[in-house]
C-alpha cells in the first residue's frame, strides 16, 4: 500500500528560504505541537491532512506539494 513520505530536503530547502532555523519555529508556523513536527521528520508519522494545511500555512508562497511524495 502505498504511504505519503515527507520529502526532507525541500523542506529544509523551504525552512532555509524562510529563515526557519528550529523544529519549535516551523512548528509554530504550522501551527501544530512541536512533537508533531519531531514525527514528521523522524519519519514516525506520515503526513496528514493536518501536517499538510501546517506546511501550506508555514509556506504559502512555496509548492508545498513537493514536499510530500508517495512511496
């Protein structure tokens, strides 16, 4: 079955753009719990709809859709 993977490079290439040096920064950008975010990028959690509408809230001038991927 396929997952929904978090590409980790964009968003260290997105974070970078945006002066976003901290998991607590981005996490408040999205406006989810930093745990979320630790999650997220320890690959524990796929994204979800919440996760999504986090980066697109963090990012809204960026294509947040490059920053998931099926696998």
């Amino acid at each position: 079955m396929a997952r929904l993977t978090l590409n980790r490079a964009t968003l260290e290439r997105y974070m970078k753009a945006e002066n976003i040096t901290t998991r607590r920064q981005l996490a408040q950008r999205m406006n989810v719990d930093p745990s979320t975010v630790t999650r997220l990028l320890d690959g524990t959690q796929s994204p979800g709809p919440g996760a999504i509408a986090g980066f697109r809230r963090a990012f809204p001038n960026r294509d947040t859709n490059k920053l998931t991927s099926l696998t």
